[in-house]
C-alpha cells in the first residue's frame, strides 16, 4: 500500500477515534465539525510523531522499568498537549487525558485493522 494512502486512512481512524472518545467520555470535549476532527487528529498525530517519540526515547529506561507502564502516562501527556495546542479539544484534567488517550489508541487501532484490507 502507497505510504500516503496508508497515512491518509491512519488519520481518518485517528479523527474518527477522537469523535468515539469525544461522544463517550464526559471530561472530552470537542467543539466543530469533521474537519475539526481531522485537524485535532493531524495536531494529535505530530505530536505523538515529533514529541512523543523523542520523550519515548528519552524514558526509555523508566519504560523497562515499568514493563511499559509508563508510556500510558506520556500518550496521556501527548494527549493533554493536543488539548493544549487545539482550540476546539478540552480535556478536563490529567485522568481525563489518560482515559482518553487510551480509548484513542484502542480504537484507531481497531478502525486501522478494518480499513487498510478495503483499501
């Protein structure tokens, strides 16, 4: 599969991931239209690319320790970093972001794994 098709359906599952968490969780809070949507997912997809990787790198030591369980805490903050450079996201708290970054990641997963044999 051409990699900017594979990109492009990523989005799609991340912005339709974020309308799930948005329509389900009542510290989530989001204000607009599909595209609103996409754009959260664009702002939510760099940073996990630009940011959360290198944050990643940097814990990765912590992340042995914790058998991983650390990196829930750093997609949390990834995801409160979205809300932070994003208009229209408002998440209410930490435990909100944490929640949420995880039903995030759940369902774009999910929506990936059926999307990508259709296209």
């Amino acid at each position: 599969m051409c990699p900017m098709k594979s990109a492009l359906i990523r989005l799609i599952a991340v912005a339709a991931a974020v309308w799930v968490t948005a329509e389900i969780m009542p510290g989530v809070h989001v204000s607009g239209d599909v595209f609103t949507y996409l754009g959260i997912a664009l702002i939510f997809s760099l940073v996990n690319l630009v940011i959360g990787s290198l944050i990643k790198l940097l814990t990765m030591p912590l992340t042995l320790l914790t058998f991983g369980i650390s990196l829930f805490f750093v997609n949390a903050a990834m995801f409160l970093l979205t809300d932070h450079w994003s208009d229209s996201l408002k998440i209410d708290g930490f435990w909100w972001a944490l929640l949420g970054s995880l039903t995030v990641s759940i369902v774009s997963s999910v929506i990936t794994r059926f999307l990508k044999p259709i296209a």
